[in-house]
C-alpha cells in the first residue's frame, strides 16, 4: 500500500490550497480515510476524516469551517481544500488509510 500526498506549499494568511492523497494497492471500500498535520515541536493531530462509502465526515475544532475533505472513491485519491489558511496551520500534512501512511506534505502559511 502507498499513499501520495501532493499539494502542499508556501501560501499567505488568508490563502487556499488543495492537498491531494493518491492511494495505490488498496482500494478504499468502506475505509475510513484520514487527513493529520504536524507542526514543529507538537505532536500529529488528526484534522479530518472521510467514511469512502457514505461520505460521512469528521473535523477537528481547529479546521472546521475552513477545511473540507473529500474522496474520489474512482480515483482512490482523498482531498483536503484548505481555506482561509493561518500561520497556525503550517505542518506536515499526512494522510492515513488502514494504518498506512503518506510521506506527507509541507504547508507553509506566511503572515
């Protein structure tokens, strides 16, 4: 199983970006999909998780509102739309699927 998470980058506060996870020799089924960050010196947090068959979603107090998670079970690719980015939200971004995870992605919010 590989999970490819792209999408990350430099943005300025206020910014958008869209982070994509491409999963390869799974499929997703009723798989819960799911979207962690990790900022320097704190520990990962999960932000957002998808249910693949019914689209049922879950958010962390810290991104809802801001951020939506999506899958395109055609694809077997998971999304995060990210709006109104702060210097809070620059991390790693990781997605996890199973237990398995993505090398993770760099967003950087500047001020």
């Amino acid at each position: 199983v590989q999970l490819q998470a792209s999408g990350g980058g430099l943005v300025q506060a206020g910014g958008s970006l869209r982070l994509s996870c491409a999963v390869s020799g799974l499929t997703f089924g009723n798989s819960a999909i799911a979207w962690f960050r990790q900022a320097p010196g704190k520990e990962r947090e999960g932000i957002a998780c998808i249910v693949s068959d019914n689209d049922d979603t879950v958010y962390s107090d810290s991104v809802k509102g801001r951020f939506t998670i999506a899958s395109d079970n055609a694809k077997n690719t998971v999304y995060l739309q990210m709006n109104s980015l702060n210097t809070e939200d620059t991390a790693v971004y990781y997605c996890n699927i199973g237990g398995h995870w993505g090398q993770g992605t760099q967003v950087t919010v500047s001020s």
